[in-house]
C-alpha cells in the first residue's frame, strides 16, 4: 500500500478542517421550510444537536419535490416472486398513495408527534406507512415481521403508539405466516393499548377484524380517494424524531434507536452520491428488509430523497424460485447496484457454487456490489468479484449510526481493497481503537473500536425516551467516544479491521439479537437451572446461537425432549429470525471462581479456535466436558 493522496483523503480532510462546513454545503441538496440557525449546537441534547432551528419535512424531500421533474419516474419497484407481482410506483403515484394514507391516519386521531407502530411485511404498503407518518410529523416504529408476539409487545410498551399497522400475513418462501394472531398476542400482553389498528388484507390468507378497534386498509383508503382527501406535508423541526427503530440490548427492554429528520436526510442523501456512488434516476436496490436499518436506510429513504427508484424485494436469495433470483431482479429492473449482505451470497455461491444461472441474464447495467451487515468473508467477497467483475464494496455500520461508518467510497473514488477490511472511515467519523484504558493503541494492535464526540448527521442522537440509558450504554465506557461495542484494529495504512462484538450481540445474517434475551427464555423453562448462549461460527449465517443448559437435579424426562421444547420457546418467543436450533444439555458450566460464566472461552472452543485455560477458571476440567458436548454434536 502506497501514502497517495486520493480523492477520498481530500474529502476527508475538508471534512477534518471544518466539519460544520462541511455538513452545511451537503445541507444544500434538502428542501428546508426554514433553514438553521445553528449548524451544530453542542450544547444541545447528550452531545449535541445538528441543523438546530431548522424546519423541514422527510416525506416532502422524498417523495414531492421529486414530482415536477420525474413524477413518471418509477420510485418504487415491488417484486415478489413468492406471490407472483411485480408493480412499479411512479412517484405521482407515491404521492397520491402516501398523502392519501396520511390522510386516513390523521382520521385515525395521529397527530405531529404520536408513534405508529408498524408490523407488515415487504409491500409497498409498508413503505407507504413510513412516508405518510413523516408527511404528518408522526413518528414511526417498524418492526420486523419475524418477531413474536413478545418482542412486539415489548416494543408497543415501549413506543406507546397512538395505533398500529399491520397486515393479514407475511409471506416466507413457500410459507405464509399469520400476523393478526401475533398482533393480537402483543396488544393482549402489552400494557399500552393502541387506539386502532389499520389492516392490510392479503390474498393469501384473510383475517378477522376485532371490532371497535381494527380497520380494513383498502376500505379506508379507497373511501379517503373516493372523496380526494390527502393529507399536506407538516413542518416539523429537524430535531424532531422521524422514527424509532429497536435494536437487541443486554437486557429485557430493547433499545429504541431515535433518528432525527435534518440530519438523516442530509446524511443518507450524501452517502446516496458519495458513497454509493449513485445517480438520480438510477435503480438502486438494498436485498434487505424494512423492519431493519438497511431498510429504513436504504429501501426507503435513502433512494428516495436522491430521486433514485428503489426495489422493495419480497424474496430470498435462494429458493425463490432459485439461486438466480438476485441475477433475474438485476436484470429485469436495470439495477445498477446492490446492498445486501454476505450471508444471501454464501447462500448463492452455496446453491450454484460456479454461477451458472448467472448466464442467462443480462447484468451489463450492474455496476457494484456492497455488502454489511456482518463481517464479509474474503473467500465470499472473492467469488463475488470473480463470477460479477464488478466492485464488491464490503462496508460496516450499525443499526444507531444509521448509515456507513466505514468503506471503500465509490463515489468520491474508490481506494485499493484488502479483503477482510471494511476499508476506511467516511467524512463524519473520526474511529480510533483504545485499550481497556481508554488509550490509544498501535496499528495493528486490537481494542474497541470507538467513534470520537459528535457523531455526524444521521447518528443516533439518544434512545428513545432514555438519555440517561444512552449515556450509560454508548458514552460512559470511554468519555468523550461513541463506544461500538466492537473489536477490531486500524492498520497502518488506516484501514479498518473488525473482528468481533465485545458484549453480548451476536450477528446471525446480519440481524443483531442478543444472547442474554435467549438465555432469558431458556431459563424460564421449569427444568432448566442455569443456561449460557453463544453465537457459534457457521458458514452460512455468519454466526448461529447455541444455547447450553443444565437441567435441574430430579428432572425425570430425556434431555432430547427438554432440548426439543426449549428449541420450540425461542422460536416462539424471540421468533424464526434467532435461527436457534441447537440446545446442549451439559451436567455444568464452566465459570470463574467469582461465578462469571466463561462465554468467550466455551465460543473459542465451539469455534474451533485457539483457546487457553483462563486463570480465573474454578474448575479447568470443565472445558473438556464442554469440547465433548460439542463434539458429540459434530461441533468443535
């Protein structure tokens, strides 16, 4: 590797010598009602505020200032090869659909301000929902579709929503999955009761409607058009929230990630061009889902406010109807590039492991591929390259910082690729790794990886309702530095190397879940005495959860059927997305002699990795009976 300048580094200094500069020149491509009067405050909020005193509306930026000059554009693209439709949405059409939407929420009792909660799966209702609550200055809170009933009434408590929208079902490969009895577990089991719930009937499977409470979708929205009602776009401060998002915590209470409306529009607009480097009227499609941030991101706003057409792909990368399916949306739609994540190409590369259903399509128009969410393997990255001799982007962020941290910047000019690096940091993040200390470490020398006081826009700017909690869990560990929670080192060409998490998150295909809400479930089953879960590596996923229990003295039943029952919890509890699978029955736990249950020692042997006796250990022989376990499960 070579010191030469690029024009990355250019960019990165002008962003370095005046980042309010910097932010206020980008703000320049939003539509604002009232401009701020202070760039950043830094007095403002937990560690500042951007675009203070700024007036503005996201759904207005995204959708409506883009009529006049491409309203015959396609915004939207649905593909669903799991029902057979495939739709495109001008956006004169999205205008009309959204502001009619907004306009049935408003009769609904939603007002600037008040939380919608939303539970569907990936139709373009589901991307009308956001828009119309940004439109009225409410504030959404999607969530994911493979959730149970718990994990959503946890989030209804949480958001306290004025109602919910939801649909029939979702669609899963060849499986269709009910939603109405899971929406009305949650609202049962949930201490906040919402108003009214909007539903979306699917022709796959119908459902009831309760009484008083529920309304169909299509009847609302069909008698508001009827009678040409629409809602106008609401100006709102751009330090208003636009939505909470619910990432995985340690603890029982999941953590409502808040993003603001100026500094995300500026943010995710930048990164459309720069980053991405994608053009206005192009096809840019993120294989993700809405119900998590690289939807939020990238299937909606993202493409949106940069006048792009976006897919809303109701699919899987195999299986629907095979491991052409990526090739055949690229294809048919003219995508010039793609985000997804690593695991849909190990599942690929697995399924037609020479590319051969790629040669019957036509990808002349592709021009990139990135991929996050967890860490890209080189092996996938370079079979990537390989069969698609495009850019393979790999890149890292999190669900709280709302777009990438850190990557090759295509659009400014992409840099040399070392495979197994997510590459540099983007204008906006100063990343340092530190000891445990708080300390700078030497390149090549691994630590926590840190993000230095103020995030930029787009940045997460406290938990919902919870400031105090977003101090403790992001800002207190290393004073002045967002703490990641991950693991990794700088190199000493400033390339960024992430290894691993440092609490208790694991990555399973890219969805962030927490081991300690599955041990919560395993422990509650009335013969298990004590529990650990890890994320174990596989080649598919990234990481899949193993769960180790030992049961009670006097149980009197196989462990196979307890293993079997405590399987079926979590999947009914956590949801199918925990992908757990695998229950241990070990007679104990290795732990330290002051009771801390060795997670990272029994993961290194599940891994295969080079493991040692940890001296704090109270009984070494334990690790061997662990190995064992696992051996006798084909692990380790």
């Amino acid at each position: 590797m070579t010191s030469t300048r690029s024009p990355y580094h250019e960019a990165y200094a002008a962003w370095q010598a005046d980042p309010e500069g910097f932010w206020a020149e980008a703000a320049g491509d939003i539509d604002w009602f009232r401009p701020a009067s202070r760039v950043f405050d830094p007095e403002a909020g937990v560690y500042g505020r951007w675009f203070v005193g700024a007036e503005c509306n996201t759904c207005f930026n995204a959708v409506d200032r883009h009529v006049a000059s491409r309203g015959d554009q396609a915004a939207l693209i649905y593909d669903s090869p799991v029902t057979g439709v495939v739709r495109a949405i001008t956006y004169r059409e999205l205008r009309h659909e959204v502001a009619t939407l907004a306009a049935v929420l408003r009769d609904m009792g939603v007002e600037r301000g008040d939380r919608v909660v939303i539970y569907m799966p990936m139709i373009p209702e589901t991307a009308f929902a956001m828009l119309a609550c940004a439109r009225i200055g409410a504030v959404h809170s999607v969530v994911f579709g493979g959730f149970a009933a718990k994990e959503l009434a946890t989030r209804i408590d949480d958001a306290r929503p004025k109602i919910v929208l939801s649909a029939s079902c979702g669609v899963e490969g060849g499986r269709v999955i009910p939603y109405k009895p899971l929406l009305d577990e949650a609202i049962a089991l949930s201490s906040v009761k919402p108003e009214g719930c909007l539903i979306v009937q699917r022709p796959q499977l119908s459902c009831e409607l309760t009484q008083g409470r529920d309304r169909d979708w299509a009847s609302a929205v069909g008698q508001a058009k009827a009678e040409g009602r629409e809602a106008a776009c609401v100006p709102v401060a751009a330090t208003d929230p636009l939505y909470v998002l619910y990432t995985s915590g340690t603890t029982g209470i999941p953590k409502g990630v808040v993003r603001d409306n100026g500094g995300h529009m500026v943010a995710l607009k930048w990164s459309m061009e720069h980053f991405f480097g994608v053009k206005p009227g192009e096809v840019f499609w993120a294989a993700s889902d809405v119900g998590w941030v690289v939807g939020h991101s990238y299937i909606v706003y993202g493409p949106l406010l940069h006048g792009c057409t976006a897919i809303l792909y109701e699919g899987k990368p195999v299986g629907t109807p095979d491991a052409g399916a990526y090739w055949r949306v690229i294809a048919q739609h003219g995508v010039v590039t793609q985000f997804t994540a690593p695991t849909a190409f190990r599942a690929i590369k697995k399924e037609d492991p020479k590319a051969e259903l790629l040669k019957a399509y036509d990808l002349s128009r592709f021009r990139a591929l990135f991929l996050a969410g967890e860490r890209a393997d080189p092996d996938t990255v370079q079979w990537a390259e390989t069969i698609l001799g495009v850019p393979v982007i790999d890149h890292w962020w999190q669900t709280e910082t709302g777009w990438p941290v850190v990557g090759n910047p295509l659009g400014i000019g992409a840099l040399p690729v070392k495979h197994g690096s997510p590459t540099v940091p983007l204008p906006g993040y100063r990343v340092e790794v530190l000891d445990e200390g708080g300390k700078p470490v030497a390149p090549g020398t691994m630590g926590a990886i840190v993000i230095k006081l103020p995030l930029p826009p787009g940045a997460l700017p406290t938990l919902w309702q919870a400031d105090d909690r977003f101090r403790q869990s992001y800002l207190s560990v290393y004073p002045g530095y967002y703490n990641t929670s991950d693991a990794g080192f700088l190199d000493e060409d400033g390339y960024l190397w992430v290894m691993g998490r440092t609490d208790d998150i694991i990555n399973v295909a890219g969805h962030r879940l927490s081991t300690g809400g599955m041990e919560e479930v395993l422990a509650s089953h009335p013969a298990v005495a004590e529990c650990a879960v890890i994320g174990v590596k596989d080649s598919l996923k990234g990481e899949v959860p193993c769960g180790f229990v030992v049961l009670k003295s006097g149980v009197n039943r196989t462990p196979s059927d307890i293993e079997a029952e405590l399987v079926a919890m979590v999947r009914e509890r956590i949801g199918p997305v925990a992908a757990f699978k695998l229950a241990i029955t070990v007679g104990r736990l290795p732990k330290t002699r002051s009771g801390k249950i060795l997670r990272g020692t029994m993961k290194k042997i599940a891994d295969g990795d080079t493991w040692t006796v940890p001296a704090t250990i109270d009984d070494p022989a334990i690790l061997d009976e662990i190995g064992d376990a696992l051996r006798g499960r084909g692990l380790a």
